[in-house]
C-alpha cells in the first residue's frame, strides 16, 4: 500500500477488533445493518454484480448476496477482511487499497454493475488519494453504472472537496444527494450525506 490510510494512521491498534466485535454485538441484537444494501437493491437489476468498496466487516455486501447478487468486497484492512470471511461466506472478499484497485489483475475481470462506498470510507483513505479512489472505483464501473458513497460531512472530507474530487474524475456525474441512507431529502445543514453518482458512457 503506498500510501496509509486515515484508518491505519489515525485509529489505534485495538480499533480494527473493536469495531468487528461492535458490529457483531450489533448483529446479534438484532439491530437494522443493511439500511444501505435496501437502497441499492432498489436501484439495480435482480442479479447485478455489485462492488463493495470499503466493505469493512461485510455487513452491507452480505445483505446484498443474501437479495441475490453478487458482490465482491474490498477493504484494506486485512482484519477486518477476516472477519468478512468467517462471518459472512458467500461474496468474495479482497484485501486491497482502493486508491490502486485493480481487480482484473485479481480474478475479477468483469466489470460491476455498481458500487457502494459506505460506513464514511471516504473519509479513512489515505489524505489525497480520494480522487484517485474514485476514479479506480469508477474504472471498474460498466458503462452507465452505479456508484453511491455516504459518509459525515464532519469527518474531514468537505462536501465540496468531495463534489470537486468526482468532477475531476472526468467519468462520473452527480444525480441524486440525500441527508440519509433512507432518502431524507439533502438540506446543507445535513450532518450525512448520500450521493449518487453514475459512470458517464464513454
């Protein structure tokens, strides 16, 4: 990896387990964790090929292969990788930094129908690389495919870094923002935000 992510440098090493351990804990209470894997069941085809990018633990991956398509899940920590695989089989699941994604080079060569980016990955990618990763994500894109991202506006990425970031990716457009996973509609006082973007045809 060339460059560290904010969740390596900026978390302690104890991070990576207690957070597997809280979203077990989250699981086994039967809390509501596949809010975003309703959305983007809603907005592609039975059957898509989805990319999980920043799949942390799995949870939204696993709930989109369990709606029947298939997923393949990266994340650059290897831990929580392990944990995707023991909790979750089923999806493929990668170690890979998503500023250098190459998934052709991995097996993975057919490109996805869309993408979600999820848990304020954005926000954990190496500092300025967050244009590079959106653009690899959006290499990996069909044309006309999906990629929806969400994170804090308080987490140290602005939103319109952000905005800028995808609009010198030179493939994606913006269609939709909200101020939730659920479609609560987007107001600048928002403290989340979920974009919509699609890979432009080439």
């Amino acid at each position: 990896m060339a460059n560290p992510t904010r969740w390596m440098t900026e978390t302690d090493p104890e991070h990576s387990q207690w957070y597997i351990d809280r979203f077990r804990r989250l699981a086994a209470e039967g809390v509501d964790l596949a809010g975003e894997a309703r959305l983007i069941d809603a907005m592609v085809p039975p059957r898509s090929r989805i990319l999980d990018a920043g799949a942390g633990t799995g949870r939204v991956g696993a709930a989109l292969a369990a709606r029947g398509h298939t997923v393949v899940g990266v994340d650059a920590d290897p831990k929580l990788v392990e944990a995707a695989r023991a909790d979750h089989p089923g999806p493929t699941w990668l170690v890979g930094d998503l500023a250098e994604l190459d998934l052709p080079a991995a097996g993975e060569a057919e490109p996805f129908d869309a993408a979600v980016c999820a848990g304020n990955v954005m926000a954990f990618v190496a500092p300025g690389t967050e244009q590079r990763v959106l653009a690899r994500i959006a290499a990996h894109l069909r044309p006309d495919g999906l990629l929806v991202v969400g994170f804090g506006t308080d987490r140290g990425y602005r939103l319109d870094h952000f905005d800028a970031d995808v609009a010198a990716t030179g493939g994606l457009r913006t269609e939709h923002r909200f101020a939730t996973w659920d479609l609560r509609p987007w107001h600048d006082e928002a403290s989340f935000a979920v974009t919509v973007l699609r890979r432009t045809p080439e």
